[in-house]
C-alpha cells in the first residue's frame, strides 16, 4: 500500500496558519469564517482529489497547528473521515509525525511500500529524507501548480 501524507497550511488551503482561527465556524461551500470574520478557503480542486486519492492511498496528515482547531476546520469542510492517523501537532518536527504515523499503520496490520509527502514548503523535507530516505517528496505549487496536476504526477509514480 502507498501512504500518501498532507500538510494542510497553504497545501490543502490557503490559510497560512490555521491554528488563529477562531470557532465557531460557518461554512459557505469551500470557505470556513470563523467568529472574527476571518476566512479560510480550500484551493480549488481539493475535494476532488481528496475523493480520487482516498481510492489509491492510504491518507494522512503531518501538520504543524493546534489540533483541537484544525480538526474543528476539517470536520466543518467534511475533510476529517479522509485521513487515517493524522497528526496536527504543535511543533514542527514533520519527520517524526510521519515515522509515528507509518507505525500506528504497521500496528494495525497495514504494509506500506511506499510514502508520498506533499507540502508547499521544504522546510522539514531535509530531515523527513535524513531520517526516511525512501520518502517521495512532492513541492506543492512549484512540482505540480493544481491538484489536477498533483493527481496526474502521482498516477505516474
């Protein structure tokens, strides 16, 4: 099986840090606004993917936010039942959301043959590849400029 591991910040929205949004949270179609008014909104094509993707991989989450909001945001846009062990932890350290990850799958009797990172920045891709060399990286918005994009590269891996 492939995992294929999300962030979320400026990846999946165009939110740059998720975690300030306030609930609670009103949705309009793609669009969160929380109780300030601020918005959040999905990049185009993200349902679409989500549901293509979910059909091929193993879905999951290394995100750097505060959980107990985010997982707020992605239940309101009905994201959440994607993912499978996600981690939205409020630290940066990537490599270890993705190791814990692959052995909460391992435990539950998954064999994962391969793992798929997408972020929009290569911040943690130095010591994601240091600790699992193996692991694919793909930039969002610089390898692939759409999720359209993203889901022809990946049926090409």
């Amino acid at each position: 099986m492939r995992l294929l591991v999300l962030d979320l910040d400026g990846t999946l929205w165009d939110h740059e840090d998720a975690s300030r949004m306030v609930p609670p949270f009103e949705v309009y179609g793609n669009r969160v606004v929380d109780a300030y008014g601020r918005k959040l909104e999905l990049f185009e094509g993200v349902k679409e993917f989500l549901d293509w993707a979910s059909e091929h991989f193993i879905l999951s989450i290394a995100s750097w936010n505060v959980e107990d909001v985010v997982k707020l945001i992605l239940e309101s846009l009905g994201l959440w039942e994607y993912f499978l062990f996600p981690k939205i932890e409020n630290h940066p350290n990537k490599a270890d959301m993705i190791e814990r990850t692959l052995e909460q799958l391992t435990n539950a009797g998954y064999k994962i043959d391969e793992v798929i990172y997408v972020d929009d920045r290569t911040l943690h891709i130095e010591d994601i590849k240091r600790r699992m060399p193996n692991v694919k990286f793909i930039h969002m918005w610089v390898d692939v400029k759409s999720f359209e994009e993203l889901k022809s590269v990946l049926e090409g891996l």
